[in-house]
C-alpha cells in the first residue's frame, strides 16, 4: 500500500514538470513571434525595382551627354583646354538666338565641334525645360556690359607730403559729440550795383547839347524755400533808384531817371519734374515823384499806381544749356488784377475813371523770369510779363545785358519796351508803345 502512493506521488511529480516545460516552450513562442512582428515594422518597405532602374539609366544617360562635350577633344587623347564657351551650361539658362537658329540650319560649314555641342545641349534644355529659362540674349544686351571702353587718359594727383606732416598711427582717445542739425531748406542770394554816368560838352559844341550827370543804385534780394519734396516758395525784392541833373532843366535840381520797387513771391506746389501749380503775387510801385523836364507837374508818386496782380496757373522750370539758361516761365489763365492810385489827378493816365482811386478786374497773365550766362563776363537778364482783360493789355519787357570786368567792375546796358493800351497818353507815332533805354558802369557786387 505505501509502495502504490509513493508512485502515484512520483507520477504526480512528473506531470506537473512536464506541464510547466510545455508551458515555457508556449510563452516563448509566442514572445518570440511578437518580437518579429515588431521588427517588421519598423523596417522600411523595400523600394520598386523599376523606379532604381529608371533612376539608375538617368544619371547613365545625363553622364553619357556630359561626357560628350569632352569626346570632341578626347578623340585624339587631348585633354580639353580651359573654353569660355562653356559659360552657358553653368550660367542660369538663357535663351541665345545663335542656339534656335543653328537648330534651324542644314549645314553648320566650318562650326566648331564645341559650339554644335554647346548649341545641342542647350536645345535640348530648352525643349525639355522651357520654365527654367530665366532670360534671353535681348535682355542681357540691354542691361549692357560691366566692362567700359575708357577714352581719355587718367590723371592721377599725387600730393607729396613731409615726413613730419604724416598723421600717426594712433588715433588719440578725444570725447566725441554728436550734433544733429535740422535741415535748412531756405537759400539767401543777393545783387547789389551802383553806377554812374557823366557826359560834358561845351557851350560851344558844334552839335549843341547838354553836360549832365547820372547816377543809378540798384539791389535786388532773394529768399527761397524748398524742401526738396514737393513744396516751393519764392520771394525776390528788385529796388532801383536813380538820378540825373542836366543844365537844361530849369525848374528842377535833379529828376529820377528810373525808380522802382518790386515784389514777386510764388507758392508753388510740385506736379511733375519740372512743373508746379503756383499761386504768384505781383506787387510794384515807386520810391519818389516822377517829372519831366521844365514841367512842373507831376507825372507819378509813390502809391501812384501801385499794381497788384495774384494770378493762379502753373510754371515750369527752366534749365538748359548745361546750366547757363536757368529761370522760370509762368502761365496763369485766371488772374486778379488791383491797381490803386493815391492822387486822383492821375487817374486817368493809369487807365481809372476820373476822380475814382481803384480799378479792379479780371484777366490772364504770364511771367517770363530767366537769365543766360554766356560766359563769366557776360550776363543777360530777361523779363517778360504780360496780363490782359481782353479788352486792355499791359505788356512789359525788360533786358539787361551785363558786361562784368572783374569781380566788383561791371556795366549794364538795359533795353525796355512796354505796351500799355489802357491809359490816355496815346503817341502820335509810338502809339501805346513806351521806350526806356540807358547805359552805366560802376561797381556791382554779388553773393
């Protein structure tokens, strides 16, 4: 009895050994099979046969045409030598007229083997490839070359120095300030001149006449602003003054040969280049009473006119012959006019009714302001101006021609027709023309 338990427990035994090894060998197993699983995906998938292929043949193909370019020179075991020509395979793709139209021909004659080479890769790119080209030879020709033809020779300045003048190699340690200016956008200019004149004869001059003596004072002053974008406002005051005596002349010591006080502003704004719409003001009147010569009355006064014309329009400015004909032309369709005169005797002289100070009305006007540098010492200032009501018209044009001898030596030679259908004093042979004319030399000075 104790012989068959302590069998069965040793069968048992080996059961329970036996299911846990079948077990072991499961858990394995399965583990094992997992691990591959997991391997297999994170593999990458093995790339398509045919897309190596193709690839492979591509580079085969792209070697075979690079090549190519060499076989020409390689025939004869010569290494190729450094060509130029070879630019345009490496430069970013241009179109090249030389390339189309060597594709078009039958026969090349004498080409070169490189240049039908270069031309069969490039038409090749080009029929391939159209969107990679990035210009054409037309393009490149206008842009023009880096490389410039030098006509003239070069001088070359040398400045000799001393040993001692030579600055050292350390810069000292100074404090520095910086100084942050504003822009200045007025400019200030000046033309100053006083001039004389004096003409003796005898009593006993076969021809007749008279001595006398002249003397003439002249300033004119300017105050610009522009701010170099687009706004504009000019200002320049003309002064003259100027006396002569003659012994004819018994009534009066000395009489006024040319008076004037002038102002001219414009406000201009920028429309193109070289034109702005401007707002301009024309304003003239005189210093002293004006007469003639043994008369006792009185011709003009200060205040009798003054002249006051606003005008709306647009100018142009003028700068031509390298600089030499500078000034400014102004066109106003729409024009303001006011005319004032203090003595009422005058008014009818200056084209007023009679007994009335003003006279108001409306018209068009234009400015012709410019000067001509012929060279250093000869100068010709011109102004035309010109307004009308379509019923009256005033028309002024001065000229000054000036010779300058030296830097404070000058002499002027000034011409001045004027129309003026307005007033009473109608010639009998000028008509509504007047006529100034004189000449002087004295000293002028400029800044």
């Amino acid at each position: 009895m104790l012989t068959l338990q302590s069998d069965f427990n040793f069968l048992g035994m080996k059961l329970k050994l036996l299911l846990a090894v079948v077990l072991s060998v499961c858990a394995v197993a399965v583990y094992g099979q997992r691990g591959v699983r997991h391997r297999q995906a994170q593999r990458p998938a093995r790339p398509d046969s045919s897309l190596v292929v193709a690839y492979g043949d591509s580079l085969k193909a792209y070697r075979a045409k690079a090549d190519s370019l060499y076989g020409i020179r390689l025939r004869d075991g010569v290494a190729p030598d450094p060509d130029a020509r070879y630019f345009k395979l490496f430069a970013p793709l241009t179109f090249y007229h030389s390339v189309a139209r060597s594709g078009m021909t039958l026969d090349r004659g004498t080409a070169d083997g490189v240049d039908i080479a270069i031309d069969r890769a490039l038409m090749a790119a080009y029929l391939r490839s159209p969107g990679r080209v990035v210009s054409t030879e037309g393009e490149i020709r206008k842009a023009g070359s880096l490389h410039e033809d030098i006509t003239r020779p070069l001088h070359h300045k040398v400045e000799y120095v001393r040993n001692g003048d030579v600055a050292p190699d350390e810069t000292p340690d100074i404090p520095l300030e910086i100084v942050v200016d504003k822009p200045n956008f007025w400019t200030f200019s000046g033309d100053y001149y006083l001039q004389f004149l004096q003409n003796f004869i005898s009593d006993n001059w076969y021809k007749g006449g008279e001595s006398n003596y002249s003397m003439l004072g002249s300033a004119t002053l300017q105050a610009n602003f522009n701010n170099k974008q687009k706004v504009k406002f000019e200002n320049k005051l003309e002064l003259k003054l100027g006396f002569q005596t003659s012994r004819g002349d018994t009534l009066h010591s000395f009489k006024t040969s040319e008076d004037l006080i002038r102002y001219t502003g414009k406000l201009g704004l920028q429309a193109t280049k070289s034109w702005y719409y401007t707002l301009q003001l024309v304003a003239y009147t005189q210093f002293m009473r004006g007469y003639k010569s043994n008369d006792p009355d009185v011709y003009s006064d200060i205040l009798s006119p003054l002249n006051m014309n606003f005008s709306l329009g647009m100018s142009y400015n003028v700068d031509a012959f390298n600089g030499k004909l500078k000034g400014s032309i102004q066109l106003a369709p729409l024009a303001y006019n006011f005319k004032y005169v203090g003595r009422k005797s005058l008014a009818t002289n200056y084209g007023l009714k009679e007994g009335e100070h003003t006279l108001n009305d409306f018209g068009s006007e234009c400015t012709f302001d410019l000067t001509w540098t012929f060279s250093e010492l000869i100068k010709w200032k011109t102004r035309l101006y010109g307004y009308t009501t379509y019923k009256r018209t005033e028309l002024e044009w001065e000229n000054t021609i000036t010779f300058q001898f030296n830097k404070y030596i000058s002499s002027n030679l000034f011409i001045y027709p004027r129309f003026d259908d307005g007033t009473s004093n109608r010639d009998h042979d000028l008509g509504y023309w007047q006529f100034k004319e004189y000449m002087s030399i004295g000293f002028s000075y400029s800044f």
